[in-house]
C-alpha cells in the first residue's frame, strides 16, 4: 500500500508501511496532491524506497486533509440494509445520494465542533470507507471503475438527526455543519485492487465498537457506486464518495469518535461545543 497525504502545514507527502517522504523528492514533477491522484489511478505512483530522502516515520508527523482542495463530496445514506433497519427506513432501489459542502470538511483529529443546542441537539457520528476518484470521467461502465479510483479513506460522517428527523428534506441541512466530515490523514492507494468486500466498517466512539459491518453486505458495492453517478455528473480528479455507514451513534460533548476501516486506517477526533 501507498499513501498520499499532507503535512498540518500543508507540505505534500508520499508515505508507505516504511513512512513518509516529501512527495516531490520522490517524484520533482509532482508539486501537489491532487496532481499525484491521476498517477494513483493509473498504478504509477514512484517508490518510497527510490527517493533521495529518509523516510520518517508516521507517529512523527502532524497530518492535515490529505488534499488542499476537495472536490464534490457525495454522502450515500442507508448503504446497510441493517442500518435503514434501525432508521425505520425502507431500502432503496438505487443509491441514495447528497452533497455535503467542502466547508464541512475537518482534517484527521477535528474536533467535531457541535453545533449550538437550539440548532440540534441530537448529532450522530458514522464511520465510513470513502472513495478518491483520480481521473475525470463520465458514463463508466462497472468493469472500468479502478482505472479512475486513486484510493481510499477513512471517514467520520457526522447527522443533525433531530434536524432531519423533522422534514426528509432538510437532509442538505442536518449534514452540512462545519467539521460534519472527518477525514483521514492519508489516501491509501493500492498497488493492486483491493478485494473490497471483505473488508468491515467499525464506528467507534469512547472505544466502544457500536457498530460494524462489512463492504460486503452493502446494497450498493464502492464500485457500483462510482459507475452509477458517473452517469449523473462527471467525475473529477479529488472528488469523494462516502459509501455509507454500518451505524450512527449519538455524540456529545466530550466524547471520542473513530471511524475504523480494516486494511485502510482509521481517523478520530475528540467532540467539543
């Protein structure tokens, strides 16, 4: 596994199970992130072990968002059967899908800042596999999806449930407070495909496991997921699907939230008012 990712000061990173180079030593044509996801996609990411630098390990640096600039954030809501079960919800035929704001987006240790009580007073946390799309593309068919997935993250998507429990379409609202989105502190990229659906989803919270599943039992798989809304919008180099949540579990202040997903990492963040 590779990993894409950025200092807390903003520096771009090449990182492997070795640790982190600056990511233009291992490569001087690639100045930023977001040019690197084009070559994530396509396999060509260089070696940490080829740059001229000494790796430094992960404990020893203070990560920001692995990319300086977001592209569209598409949430997927009621992805596990089991999930729509516990929302008194019917399972969806096709995806269900909706933007949250780049504004939304907190790097990997937040915090989660809860919104004023009179706003909502009922706020979940959701752990989440995220996809990183690499490439621009339009109408993909299900067999050309990895050639324009850069890589993986793990997130922590956060509900103003009592917000949407009033009115469905109040869902741009509930989800759309600032540091709504936890991300992790670097894209893994594999070098080969991941057998996804073998992988499980843990939210976490006060190292509590409320919730988990696996990729498997998702109603609509990560690649199905990047097929179908390439024929809705097309997709561009930054762009992220958070492929929906084995769980929620209400958080309140002073409480600790970790999204865990098995092979890819995880990310965490402390809740505050």
């Amino acid at each position: 596994m590779k990993y894409l990712a950025r200092t807390l000061e903003g520096r771009p990173l090449l990182g492997s199970e070795d640790g982190f180079v600056p990511l233009s030593a291992a490569d001087p044509d690639l100045t930023t992130a977001i040019e690197a996801l084009s070559r994530a996609a396509d396999g060509g990411l260089p070696d940490v072990a080829d740059a001229p630098a000494e790796p430094v390990d992960r404990e020893s640096i203070q990560f920001g968002p692995p990319l300086a600039e977001f592209g569209k954030l598409w949430g997927i809501g009621l992805n596990y059967a089991e999930h729509a079960g516990d929302l008194d919800e019917a399972r969806p035929d096709a995806p269900a899908s909706f933007f949250k704001p780049t504004s939304a987006i907190t790097g990997p240790g937040g915090p989660i800042r809860l919104p004023p009580v009179e706003r909502t007073d009922r706020v979940t946390a959701e752990a989440e596999l995220a996809v990183v799309i690499g490439r621009t593309c339009r109408d993909l068919d299900d067999g050309a999806v990895d050639d324009v997935i850069a890589g993986y993250l793990p997130v922590l998507d956060m509900t103003a449930e009592d917000v949407l429990q009033r009115n469905p379409r109040f869902l741009t609202r509930a989800k759309s407070f600032d540091s709504f989105l936890v991300v992790g502190s670097a894209i893994a990229v594999p070098e080969t495909p991941l057998a996804l659906e073998e992988l499980s989803v843990k939210t976490v919270v006060n190292e509590r496991v409320v919730a988990e599943n696996r990729i498997e039992n998702m109603l609509f798989p990560p690649r199905e997921l990047v097929a179908f809304h390439s024929g809705v919008a097309t997709l561009e180099p930054g762009d992220v699907f958070s492929t929906g949540t084995p769980g929620a579990e209400p958080i309140e202040p002073g409480d600790h939230a970790r999204a865990a997903v098995e092979t890819i990492g995880s990310v965490e963040a402390p809740v505050v008012r």
